[in-house]
C-alpha cells in the first residue's frame, strides 16, 4: 500500500500538530460493532513505512503498531487508501496513549472500470459489480450526481432495490459527503458541518450541488429546518461561511422562530411583541432593525391587532381551530331522552352529573382528584351506553394510560393516534372528510393532551352525531408540548363539567391526604424536618428526609426491601422529575438494574455507550413506533411510554414482550428503549404501580412545582416511599405548572358564546 507522511504545521501556543497521511482501515475499536448507526468513532489505521520514512517517525503509534483516528468519521473499509489530515492530541486516559483527531479524511474516486469494481466489491459479489457495471458502466458518478431516472434494476439480476440502495448509501457516505466535509472545514481544521448534519442535508437535497446551493441562497431556513440543529448552532456555522450575513434579515427571521418555538417549548402558545424584541436585541444585534419589516410581512407569523402578541401562525390557527369546534359542539345539543337515574346506583350526586351532563350536551368534561371516583364514574357511563345501544371508543393519550384505562373499564381503550388511524407515510385515516363512526368518545388522561393532538381529534368529530367526554385530574403536570389543552377548556367556564371533590378514604389514607394538600399547595411537613414520618392510620405513605447524597444508596436498600418483601419488579416504580444527572432516571436505572436483574452466565446482554440491556429487563419504548416489527416479522406498532420485558437477545435482536405483542429491535433500533425500573414523572403520568418511590433531591429543586409532586405521588395504588428535602418539598408546592402558560384558547372560547 502506498503511504507518505506530510507535516501540516504546528500550533506554538497550544503545541498541537497537524498532519497528513494516507493509512488503510484496519479495525474499528468503537463501537464495537462496525455497523452500528453512529458519528463518533474510533479506529485503528495501517500506515505503511515504505515511502518518505524521514517524516514517518513523526507519527505517534499506539500498542499495537497502528494510528489511532477519533472523530465523526464515515464507515471505514478495508483495503482501501484514505487521505487524513489530523491534528496529534494525547489522550486524556494515558493508557492510550496519542490519538489524532481527523479533521479531513478522504478517498480516491474511481476513475475507471477497475477502481469501481475493486470498491463495489466492498458490498457486492464479484458477480453483481460486474452486472451492475456491465449495464452503467458510470454507476457511481450516476450515483454522486443523482442522475437515476433511468436505472432500471430489471437489468441488473442479483440487485434489487434494498441491496441497490445499500450501494447508493455507501457511495455518497465515501464521496459525496467527505467531499462536503472538505468543502465545510476551514483552513484551521474545524469543521463547520459535521458529518451527522450532512447526512442529514444530503437526504433533503439528494446532491452535494443542492445542498451548496440551499447553504448560500437559504443558510438559515435550510440549517434551522433540519431536527437537532438550533439557530445559534446555525447562526455560528453560517456566519463563519459568510459574515456578510451578519446584518441580513434572513438571520432575523430565523432568530424569531427560534424565540417562538423556544416559546412553545416553555408551553406557551403566544409571546409578548416587545419581550420579543428584547431577546432578539440580546441574540442578534446587529439585525434587530429587521424586526419590523419581518413581523408585518411573513405569512408565517400571527401579529395581534394592538401588535401586543405574536405567534406562530400554524399555533394560533390550531386553538382557533379547537376553539370553533368546541363552539359548534355547544351549540347544537343532541339531547338523549334516557332516564340517568337508573344507572346512577352507588354514586354521589357530584358523580350522578356526569352521566346528565353526556345525555344533554355535546361535549362534557368529567373532573376529579386522586380517590373522587372518576374511573368508577366512568364506567357508569359505560354500562349506561351499553345499555342504550350507544356504540363508544375509549381513547388516551399515551399506550401506557390506554392499558390501564382498558383494566378499569374492562374494555378495548386504545392511544388516540390508533383511534384516528394515523400512519406516518398516510396521515390520519379519520378527519372531517371521513368521521369518526361511534355516538360518543370518552378521552381519559386529557391534561396530557397538547393542542395539535386535540385539533386532529376534534377534526375526526361530526358534531351531528358523536358526543365527547373529557376526564382529567386538572392538578397532574399539562402537556409536553405548548397549550394547556384541559386547563383552558375548564376556565372558559363555556363547557359543562361535572367536578367531583368527594374524596374516598380521605380520613384513613395518608396517601390521598398528602396528595390532595399537594394539590392545593398546603405544606404537609416542616422544612426542617428530618428522618421518616408516616401519614394516615394505615401509614401509606412515608416521607423519608435524608442528605441529597445518601438518596440513591437510600433508594437501593429501599427496592431491595421490597424486592425481599415478595413485590416484584413490576410491583415497584422509582420515579423524579428529571432524566440527567446524578440523581436522574438513567443513573438511577443502572444503579437498580443491578438489584433488579444482575448479570449472569444465563442472560444474554448487549453494551451500548449509555445503557446494558440483558435478558428480564423491564423496558419502556421512549418514542412513538408506526414500522416496528413483531415476532411474526410483521410491521405493527408501538407507543411512547409502553412497558415490557426483554425475553430474548439472540445476536444484535432484543426480543421486547409488551403483554400483547413481541417487539423485535436491532441494535441500531435500541435508542427507542430506555431500562425502566426508574422514569421521570412525566413518563408516568397515566400509568400506575403498588408501590412508588418518589425522588424529590435538593438538585431537582428548579424543576419541581407542585403538579409535578402530585402526578408522581398519585401515581401509587398503595404507597409511596418519598425520598427527599422537606425544603424542596415546600418551595416545589408554591409553583404551579397549569396556570403560567400563555395560551388563545380560553378567550376564544369565552368569545360569542
């Protein structure tokens, strides 16, 4: 193999050299597995010593004889030259000594029938590159300019359209894409783009003269739009291209989409005009004096007409949407002569006007706290239906509150994604053009409905024939998404509602008392406190006062406790309000895997950088799944927030049991999971277990309010274990997370109704 060596140049103040080399990919050392889906890796490099050994001992080896690369690199293969400029870094960890971070690294484009069967038969037989050469001879440069509208793979036998698009991947990861790393790395060695950013402009662009293009005509539309890329991350790529830009108004658009969508982000559906301008004064300077100009004439965006507040045009259009919906709902009652009393037996009169309220109006809500009877009142509802020949559907918002609405009602409940047929590639199967068939849908868990959730619903509703009944605990956290949903249809005080405040078992059980004191924002303990205290006659729950750093050690001795008390996994549910850090979801599920399922000889196991998965782990899908595939290797799908447990690792597959379905995951499907013996609050929200530990450190203190504290304590269907700081406790009870949103949709609603 032919090799040389060339200094670049040496960095005096930092004493960092760069250099240039040709090696040949020997193996990669991270990830282990070379086919993972990854940006960062690590691999050993071949350099031979034949040619210019005068500069060949400047190279600093590892070990084992070989370079060490480290960077975001492409798929690297074997018997094959590359060109790599580094810069030569020691390693933090010693141990391994010298290692070169890449800052440009390249290979030789074919350039006749040879070269292009030798790198074709990285991924083909000798048989298929020839086929495939012998019908486009000039395949990869067909490939590098997208000029496939008259490939025909009828011609090529051996070669149909999944092996053909493997081949198309692996030329544009070798050569379209380094050669837009090359175009996208200054002079300095830093590169601009990195290689997980082009793949992803490549496939909106299909070529590397689209995506230069875009860059220079639309830098901020075209980067902004792309998913993991903010505008400031933007803004420093695009003004290091071009610094001209500085001034344009482009930069000032892309800057108030980003405080709006920041906006939505913190739940709000609308900004205040002159906060808005502040932030972008802070933000972007020197661009500012396009505020005006862009607010008047984007169509994009919403202005008031006092141009106090502005939005999204597409948020603002959806709480109008919902807003005219729930209107024509009111308006034309359906009234059903049915005699109410005769299904009212056993309940309370606050729990007798839910079932008034569905028989008179279109759209009703059903209210209530932990222990008021919303789910037995509920069910009243169903036998009433049933009873009258009403057909029904019964949605959540989550795969985890569908379960476990269909346990209490003992009848099919389903997301509402599944309820209105929405596929990814299709859309949504039921909309106004083709209603939903059913008298009445009752949507459980509605506080964790975000607003375009509720506009596709509300969309798939003929107000002539289907009634609506939303039931929510209007103290649990809102939605993840902007809007307050739930909390704005209860305040127009336009919509019937029946609210129950009767709490069952309210004197004997701690739980619901300290439950419904959080909900209110009582203090239910000193500050100062310390060691554990029980509430209510049957003690069900404990507040356990420890220092922050013995909370986790406190949390393992806890689930061992119950673990040897004859709970199971599933028996118990460790839960807190945030996923990083030292007292976070992901820490403290490594740190209870070890407990709850230890490694052994028996159970298979497959390392990730974050997580272990082994065979009987509890697992929860973190992502909304619509091309998941079962053990019958058909396509189905699965939910965010579902649980289920790992029976199987055969390979690079984890076989996920979730009760009525068996998911297969290759190994580059696993971000999807998450080990589930801990979760954040709003992961729990709609879901249950006998027994909850709820985590409440000094360090969560910022994230904590009072909703977040009752979601996780109502989430027990005997006890909770409250592990935490009295002191956070209390600052936690005085903030509310419903009521600060900046929302349209309770003044829509309250106007000319």
């Amino acid at each position: 193999m032919a090799s040389y060596v060339k200094r670049i140049g040496v960095d005096i103040l930092s004493e960092v050299k760069r250099v240039k080399f040709v090696a040949e990919f020997y193996k990669q050392v991270f990830p282990k597995n070379t086919n993972e889906e990854t940006n960062y890796r690590i691999c050993a490099m071949n350099v031979d010593k034949e040619k210019n050994e005068d500069v060949y001992d400047e190279l600093k080896f590892n070990k084992y004889g070989n370079v060490t690369l480290v960077g975001d690199l492409p798929e690297l293969y074997e018997d094959v030259d590359y060109t790599i400029e580094a810069e030569e870094k020691l390693s933090k960890n010693k141990a391994f000594g010298y290692q070169y971070n890449v800052i440009r690294i390249t290979r030789q484009k074919p350039t006749n029938k040879t070269q292009s069967k030798k790198f074709l038969t990285e991924i083909l037989t000798h048989n298929q590159a020839e086929t495939l050469l012998k019908a486009y001879p000039n395949i990869i440069d067909k490939i590098i300019n997208n000029d496939l509208d008259d490939i025909d793979l009828n011609k090529t036998k051996g070669i149909k359209e999944k092996l053909f698009e493997k081949i198309k991947y692996k030329v544009i990861q070798n050569f379209c894409l380094m050669e837009l790393i090359d175009k996208y790395t200054t002079e300095e060695g830093e590169q601009l783009l990195s290689f997980s950013v082009l793949k992803k402009l490549y496939n909106n662009y299909s070529s590397v003269e689209k995506i230069e293009s875009a860059i220079k005509k639309y830098p901020y539309e075209t980067l902004c739009n792309l998913s993991g890329i903010g505008f400031k991350t933007a803004d420093k790529v695009i003004l290091k291209l071009n610094p001209n830009m500085i001034n344009n108004i482009q930069r000032t658009v892309a800057c108030i989409k980003y405080l709006l969508s920041e906006n939505e982000n913190n739940g709000n559906t609308y900004m205040n005009t002159k906060e808005l301008h502040k932030e972008i004064g802070k933000l972007i300077p020197e661009a500012m004096h396009h505020f005006a100009t862009v607010i008047k004439d984007n169509k994009d965006l919403y202005i008031s007409s006092d141009k106090k507040i502005i939005a999204n045009r597409k948020t603002y259009e959806t709480e109008l949407f919902i807003s005219n919906k729930i209107k024509e709902l009111l308006i034309k009652p359906n009234k059903w002569c049915i005699d109410c009393d005769k299904y009212s037996k056993g309940l309370t009169d606050e729990q007798k006007l839910a079932l008034n309220n569905l028989c008179n109006h279109n759209i009703s809500l059903l209210i209530g706290g932990a222990g008021t009877g919303k789910s037995f009142s509920t069910k009243s509802i169903i036998n009433m239906l049933e009873d009258n020949d009403k057909s029904y559907m019964l949605l959540a918002s989550t795969g985890k509150a569908s379960k476990v609405l269909s346990s209490y009602c003992q009848r099919p409940a389903q997301t509402i994604h599944r309820g209105l047929g929405f596929n990814p590639e299709k859309g949504w199967l039921y909309n106004h053009k083709n209603p939903l068939d059913v008298d009445v849908v009752i949507v459980d868990e509605t506080s964790m409905v975000d607003i375009f959730l509720a506009k596709h619903l509300l969309d798939a509703i003929d107000v002539n024939r289907t009634k609506l009944v939303f039931v929510f605990d209007e103290a649990q956290i809102p939605s993840v998404s902007c809007g307050k949903f739930a909390y704005d249809m209860i305040n127009s005080e336009v919509i019937p509602y029946t609210r129950l405040t009767k709490i069952f078992r309210y004197g004997e059980g701690g739980l619901y008392w300290v439950a419904t004191e959080t909900r209110n924002g009582n203090q239910f303990v000193e500050s100062t406190y310390t060691g554990v205290k029980n509430f209510g006659k049957n003690k069900d729950y404990s507040l356990i006062s420890v220092p922050q750093e013995k909370t986790i050690d406190y949390t393992l001795k806890l689930y061992q406790h119950l673990l040897n008390n004859g709970n199971t996994i599933d028996d118990i549910m460790v839960t807190m309000a945030l996923n990083k850090g030292d007292y976070g979801a992901i820490e403290v599920n490594r740190r209870i895997q070890e407990i709850a399922n230890p490694p052994s000889p028996h159970k298979k196991e497959i390392k990730l950088k974050i997580n272990t998965f082994r065979e009987q782990d509890k697992v929860m899908q973190i992502v909304n799944n619509y091309t998941a595939i079962n053990s019958d290797y058909e396509e189905d799908t699965i939910f965010n927030g579902d649980t289920g447990t790992i029976i199987k690792i055969k390979g690079d597959e984890v076989f996920v049991d979730y009760g009525d379905k068996v998911i297969i995951y290759g190994r580059n499907d696993l971000d999807q999971l998450m080990l589930a013996y801990a979760v954040n609050i709003y992961k729990m929200q709609g879901s249950s277990a006998k027994n909850i530990i709820l985590l409440t450190p000094k360090a969560h203190t910022y994230m904590l309010n009072r909703n977040l504290l009752y979601t996780g304590q109502t989430r027990a269907k005997q006890r909770v274990y409250h592990i935490g700081s009295p002191k956070t406790i209390n600052i936690a009870l005085k903030k509310s997370a419903n009521y600060e949103r900046h929302t349209f949709l309770k003044d829509m609603l309250m106007c000319g109704v």
